[in-house]
C-alpha cells in the first residue's frame, strides 16, 4: 500500500517513487492516499489507469466530445479539467459520508473514449461499443463528458444489459425537445430515449429546469421554481418515491449550477443552484440502485479559476459515494 511521504523524514530517507504518480504506481486498487496536489499523473482521484475490468467495480470514463453543442464548445477538454481538478479532492474521503467510497470500490480510471472527430456519425457507434463493455463485464461506469449528447448511446448500451432505466436529470434544460431521427444533438436525446423506450419515463425525474419547454413526454419535472420554493430534501423524497428500487441512471448537468457556481459551460442559465444545493442532492441519492452515471457540459474555455471543473470533479466524487452507499459490508 502506498503512503505519503513523512516530511520529518531527512531528504536521503524520505524518497518513495509509490507515493507520487499514483495512477502508475498504486500497489492497492484500494484506499486514499495522499500525494502532492500539484503534481503527478492525473487520474480522477488519484485512481489507477488501466483498460483491465478485472474485479473493478466503477470505471471513470472520459467522453471528450462535443460536436453536438447547439452553443460555445469546448466540453472536448472537460474530462482533462475535471481529472485536474480532482487532485485536490484525492487525498482524503468526501467529509460528508461516513465512508470511503474508494475503500468500499475498486475504482478505475478507464481513459477516454476513441473516435475520429472527422466522422461524426460514428461516435454513437463508437460509445455505444465502449459501454456495452463497461455493462457486459457488470462494471458501472462514471462517465466525464464532453457535451450532453453522450448520454444517449450510454443509455442505449446500457439498455441492452438492464432494461429500461429510470432516469434521474439535473440540469436547467429538459433536453426532450423533438427532433428528427438520425441528428446528433445535446438538447433532444431525452426526447429519443423516452419516445425509444431506453428509459422508463413513468419512474424518471428531472430537476432545476428553468428553460421553456412545454412538453414533459411523460418525465416528472421538478423546475427551478419549484425545487427553490420546496428545498432539497422534498425533491430527494420525490427521487426515492419516483424511482423506487429500479435500476436508475444519474446524469448531471453542470449548468444545473448558476453560472455563478459554474461559469465554464457552453449554454449557462440564470437562477439556478449553488454547489452546495447539487452536494446535498447527490448525497440524497444514497440506497438508490445506480448503474450508471454522467457529469456533462464541463467546458473550461469559459472557466474562472477552475470553479466549474472543480465542481464537476466534486459531483462525480459524491455519485461515487452515493453509489459505494449500496455496499455497506465492503471496505
């Protein structure tokens, strides 16, 4: 097991090549372990890189696409930022959960997706392929995008192991507007997937919308009106009641922040939500049955000092631990 290096150790004696570059050097797919915030490989927390799923329990997956923004771009270079902005979270446990979801999990970090940018009808093909992998070999996948389109061959992969999917959104856009078949765009897929079948609508929810959209196409909608007139813990009883013990996919919108919150994104909405209100109701997720997750719309062009990686990296930390929270007798 690596540790991190004694400061009071005299220089000769303090050298331990394990104790930096973790994502290389971990003896233990298992536990947190200190390492300068500044330096070293980065992984998402510090975990080991590796395309092995042998006896992995969560692979975090980089999905660096974003030709299907319908706004500024730039979610291509979120996973980078957000696997960046994890260093300074990978020294210790999340402080609000009595566990260490990287004890409980064995967590990979799986790399980014592959596909030829100059063939954009092929990168669903492309991303179904990866996470049907991911979901044949009983790996649940935390997926680091690129822009929100990513979610819909994900879903379709998983569908083909699962089933139907109940579908937890948050984001200030429904992203069910309709559209016509064959187009690749951020701002519909949820509208396919629900006029498809990928997700049952009937046991989905979506939350902080605050962009027109008079269609719900069978999905619950809990609006930014709606979740600031009744507060977090109203909408996580909606969650727990709407969506039961079925098998559930969590995907999390960056800009379901106020751009205050989170100015690196390509289409930023006003009134929303602080980072602790997304914290609080992602640590309401816990005891759900998670099999999949996504955080989307990183795009640090548009960052300021790190705010939206920072908070996107935190979220995908605490959707390991709301997912670790199924496993109480491991770790």
């Amino acid at each position: 097991m690596s540790v991190p290096i004694d400061p009071n150790k005299s220089p000769a004696t303090a050298f331990d090549p394990t104790a930096v570059d973790q994502a290389f050097t971990r003896t233990s797919p298992y536990g947190t372990h200190a390492e300068p915030t500044y330096s070293g490989a980065l992984s998402f927390l510090r975990r080991r890189y590796t395309k092995d799923l042998t006896g992995v329990d969560v692979a975090v997956v980089g999905v660096p696409f974003d030709l299907a923004t319908t706004n500024r771009p730039g979610t291509r270079l979120g996973p980078r930022a957000i696997r960046a902005a994890s260093a300074s979270l990978a020294w210790c446990a999340p402080y609000a959960w009595d566990f260490d979801p990287c004890e409980r999990l064995n967590v990979i970090d799986w790399g980014d997706t592959h596909f030829d940018h100059g063939r954009p009808e092929r990168v669903p093909d492309a991303l179904r392929e990866t996470f049907r992998t991911f979901a044949s070999a009983g790996v649940a996948a935390l997926a680091l995008g690129g822009d929100h389109f990513i979610s819909y061959p994900i879903l379709q992969a998983l569908h083909e192991t699962h089933g139907p999917l109940a579908l937890i959104h948050f984001d200030a856009h429904s992203d069910t507007w309709e559209d016509h078949d064959e187009r690749v765009d951020h701002g519909t897929m949820f509208w396919h997937a629900a006029r498809t079948g990928i997700v049952d609508v009937a046991h989905s929810i979506q939350i902080g919308m605050r962009t027109l959209n008079p269609e719900d196409h069978g999905y619950r909608v809990l609006d930014a009106r709606w979740l600031h007139a009744h507060g977090a813990d109203a909408c996580i009883a909606a969650i727990h009641e709407r969506v039961g013990e079925r098998k559930c996919y969590v995907s999390f919108d960056i800009d379901f922040l106020d751009p205050a919150f989170a100015p690196g994104t390509g289409t930023p909405v006003v009134g929303g939500f602080s980072t602790h209100d997304a914290l609080r109701l992602i640590r309401g997720l816990a005891g759900l049955n998670i099999v999949g997750m996504d955080v989307v719309e990183v795009s640090p062009p548009y960052d300021h000092s790190e705010l939206t990686a920072l908070a996107g990296a935190s979220i995908a930390q605490e959707l390991l631990a709301a997912y670790a929270s199924r496993f109480p007798d491991r770790g």
